[in-house]
C-alpha cells in the first residue's frame, strides 16, 4: 500500500466535524459517526445501485470508507475525513 493511501486511511490529511443540518461538500475518504445518527443525504461511490441512503440510520462508532463528495445528516454528528489523491 502506497504511504499516500496510509496516510488518507488513518486521518492524516485531518477532518471537519459534521453536525446534523449542515450540508457538506468536499472530498472526502472515510466518515465515521460519533452520535446514532440518520443520512439525509448522500453522494459518493459507495452505492452505484437505485438504492437510496436518505432516512438510514447508522449507528455511532460506525465508519463508511469510500469516496464521498456530500453528505447531509437528518440527526447525530460525524467525522469527515479529507481526501488527498
């Protein structure tokens, strides 16, 4: 694995916390919810199905891992992790 990857995977390129509400735009590599939180929103490449991820709940202490450029939480807070190709 590439140092830059390591880097990315371990929060080197630092993180913004995200509180419910607020749309976020960015790029982003991991998010991981400090809070039960619920999505409103979501665009990334973790579902490339009709699926939707607005109204799931996601437990806290839990990490999604992939590309992410937004994200809107309904409730609970979160961790976004900053992207550094």
């Amino acid at each position: 694995m590439a140092q830059g990857n390591v880097r990315n995977l371990t929060g080197g390129n630092g993180g913004k916390l995200l509180p419910s509400g607020v749309n976020f735009i960015g790029d982003f590599e991991a998010i991981q919810f400090t809070q039960d939180s619920q999505i409103h929103s979501y665009t990334g490449n973790i579902n490339e199905s009709d699926a939707s991820f607005s109204g799931l709940n996601v437990p806290a202490g839990f990490t999604m891992f992939g590309r992410t450029s937004q994200i809107q939480l309904s409730a609970g807070s979160a961790i976004v992790y900053h992207y550094s190709g």
